[in-house]
C-alpha cells in the first residue's frame, strides 16, 4: 500500500531525527541509552500498530479472496468432472455409424 509505505518513512525519519539529537546533547552514556532504548521501544510500537491498522484494514479483501479462491477450486472442480463426462459420451459414440445417413454425415470420423 502506498501510504502505509509513506507511514513507515515517515516514522523512520522521525526516529531518526530524534535520535540524532539525543546524541547532540549533553547527558551521560547511560543517560543517552535510556532515551535511546525508549525510542526505540516507542518507534516499534508505532510500526507495530499501523502494521495492525494495515492488515485490519485489509481483511475484509483477503476474506473475500478466500471466499474466491475457495469458490474457484469447486468450480474447477466440476468442470474437471464435465470435461471428464464428455470425454465418456464421446467415446461411447464415436464408433457409433448411422447407415441411414450420407457418408460424410454418419458420425464417424474415421475414413
């Protein structure tokens, strides 16, 4: 999806500034990863929440795929069966000749 993509960059490029300043102030190692480990954790969440949103939002379309895909398979399913029928009667009646009828009109194909 295209704006979740645009979300995701923007929430890259937020957390990337963010983090470019922590670095930029004056704070102690230890202090400096707390924040960076909260960001962190924070930026996941974020990325983990609009993956929810994306995917809720999608699933009434890969509902209906699977009801399509499912509806697809039984169709293809009896139409395996009808080819497999026709295939039957025309072996049943291709050495059926008529003599009644002219040559060329008798159903079979064989000369």
């Amino acid at each position: 999806m295209p704006g979740s993509c645009r979300c995701s960059t923007a929430l890259d490029q937020a957390r990337i500034i963010t983090c470019a300043a922590v670095h930029q102030i004056t704070a102690s190692d230890t202090l400096r990863a707390k924040v960076l480990r909260s960001i962190s954790g924070a930026h996941q969440r974020l990325v983990s929440a609009t993956t929810g949103l994306v995917l809720e939002a999608v699933s009434p379309y890969s509902e209906r795929l699977a009801i399509a895909q499912q509806r697809t398979t039984e169709l293809r399913d009896k139409v395996g069966r009808a080819e497999d029928k026709r295939a039957d009667l025309e072996r049943k009646f291709a050495s059926t000749i008529d003599h009644s009828q002219p040559w060329d009109q008798r159903g079979n194909t064989e000369w």
